[in-house]
C-alpha cells in the first residue's frame, strides 16, 4: 500500500513537472495553432497550412497520451480533460473529408462549432499556465483571444451566403463579436442553431468577464478608500500622541 501511494505521489510530481516544463511551448503551439484555425474558418485552408496544423495536432496528441501514461488514475484524468480529448479527436475527421456525412452542411457546422470551442479551451489553458499569477492580464487576454476566435467562428457560421443579414467579412463579424461580448448587442441574431449556441456561449463569457472586472474595480476603489482611511487615522493618532509628549514635557518644565 505505501509503496503504491509513492508511486501515484512521484507520477503526479512527474506530471506537474512536465506541465510546468511543457507551459511556454505549448502556449506558443497553441497560439499557432489558434491562428490557423482563425485563418481556416476565415479564408479557407491550404496545402501548407493543413501541414503545419497537422503537425501541430499530431505533437498535441504526444502530449496527452505522456501525461495520460503518467497520470496513476486514469479516470479522474480523463473526466478533467474531456474537452480537451474531444478537441484531439475531432480533427481526425478532416482524414475522412470524403465520408458522406461531412457533406452534409448541419455536420460541417458541428465540426466547425466543436472545432472552436476545442481550440479556445486549449488557449484557456494555454494562458492560464503562462499567466497565472497576473489575474487581469490573464482576463485581458484571454477576452482578445475569444473575441477573435469567435469572430471567425461566426463568420464561418452566418456568412452572408448562406444566412440573411449574415457577415460579409471577418471585421463585421469582429465588431459584432465584440459589441455582443461587451453586452451591448446589435441589431442581427445567428439563424443556424451552431451559430446561436456559439453567440450564447460568447454572451456567457462576456458577461463573466464583465463580473470579473467589475469586482476588480470596485476592489481597487475600496482598497483606495481603506488605505486612505488608515493613513488618515494613522496621522489622527500620530498627533494626539505628540500633543500628549508636548503637554507632558510642559508639565515637566513647570515642576522643575
């Protein structure tokens, strides 16, 4: 029994370890990574971009299978990384481009909406591993990377040759990314349901993130008044205590 609680505590330590060595590279093929996807959902793919892209899938899917190998439960792993694993398996489909089903414009859809939100989980990750004690930068950026990602995302999903009203190119589908994360809102609704899914679930984020910096402003301001506030009873006490030295060396003087 000892003996199987130190290995599970020397794979969980090795796991740490490589998470934290694997942190800045896979961040950087994250990026990458996100920037092909932009770019495929945006103008297409080519030759080389589904090289590099397939390249940079086939180093993801080293990476889990290792941390796989070292995790010592592998259930608990795997129900933590279901998103992830989901994100590694859909891309093999692009293999099978000649299967029937892909085809079909409802499954292409799927793919695609799968496809994003698989790649801004592994950015999330990404981020959070490099930035982890910088709370607002953190926030900050992972905010532009959703608002890209998700522009693109609907751009492939309600371009305007294939819904009414859709966006005619990847800045309006920008703006509107954005007004919408900002909880303004415009004046056009996806009409496919994979590009209503994908606007809620970019309103859902945006309006964590409002939460988050509205605590975080109300949190400086507060701190400021506190802060003040002691500094001023701080200077309150300080002089009372040299008007009682005052007051007793005068005593003093008087005796004397």
């Amino acid at each position: 029994m000892e003996g199987a609680m130190a290995s599970a505590k020397l794979r969980w330590r090795l796991l740490r370890d490589l998470d934290e060595w694997l942190a800045w590279p896979a961040a950087l093929l994250s990026l990458a990574w996100l920037g092909i996807v932009i770019w495929e959902l945006v103008s297409g793919t080519s030759a080389l971009l589904e090289t590099v892209g397939t390249a940079i899938w086939a180093i993801f899917i080293v990476e889990f299978l290792v941390r796989f190998a070292l995790a010592p439960e592998k259930l608990p792993f795997l129900r933590s990384n279901w998103l992830t694993l989901i994100a590694l398996v859909v891309p093999a489909l692009r293999l099978f481009r000649a299967a029937a089903f892909l085809r079909v414009a409802r499954a292409a859809r799927g793919f695609r909406l799968v496809r994003i939100v698989g790649t801004a989980n592994r950015s999330m990750n990404a981020l959070q591993a490099t930035l982890v004690r910088r709370g607002f930068a953190y926030v900050l950026g992972l905010t532009l990377l959703v608002i890209a990602l998700g522009a693109a995302g609907m751009l492939s999903l309600e371009n305007s040759k294939e819904s009414t009203g859709g966006f005619t190119s990847y800045g309006h589908a920008l703006w509107w990314t954005g007004m919408l994360v900002a909880s303004l809102g415009t004046d056009f609704w996806p009409v496919t349901s994979e590009g209503r899914l994908l606007a809620m679930l970019l309103a859902l984020y945006g309006l964590a993130v409002f939460g988050y910096i509205t605590a975080t402003f109300a949190s400086f301001f507060v701190g400021r008044d506190a802060e003040r506030h002691k500094r001023t009873t701080h200077d309150g006490d300080m002089k009372a205590l040299l008007d009682e030295v005052r007051a007793l060396r005068e005593e003093l003087r008087q005796r004397a």
